[in-house]
C-alpha cells in the first residue's frame, strides 16, 4: 500500500537553543536564552497536558 502523506523530514535539535525574547508587558512569560530547544518543547508539552 502506497503512503499518501510522505513523512516530515527529521529535525536535528540537538544544537539549537532559545533566543532571549521578551513576550509583552508581563515578565513571567519572558523567554530566557540558553535554553536548549528540545527542553524547552519537553516542558512546553508537560504544561499543555497539565492544562
């Protein structure tokens, strides 16, 4: 059976880190920089599910 949707290439994240990024006027959702992406995506999801 032939894929209709071919699979997303793969993502090397082993290198990329977050940038300082200010988010408005309520510092607490302020985006520090240092950050190693994949982290920052494995906490990003554990707080979606705790929503």
């Amino acid at each position: 059976m032939k894929k209709i949707v071919p699979d997303p290439p793969g993502l090397d994240l082993s290198n990329a880190s977050t940038a300082n990024t200010p988010f408005g006027t309520n510092h607490m959702f302020n985006i520090r920089a240092g950050i190693p992406a994949e982290e920052a995506l494995l906490h990003a999801c554990q707080l979606l599910r705790c929503a």
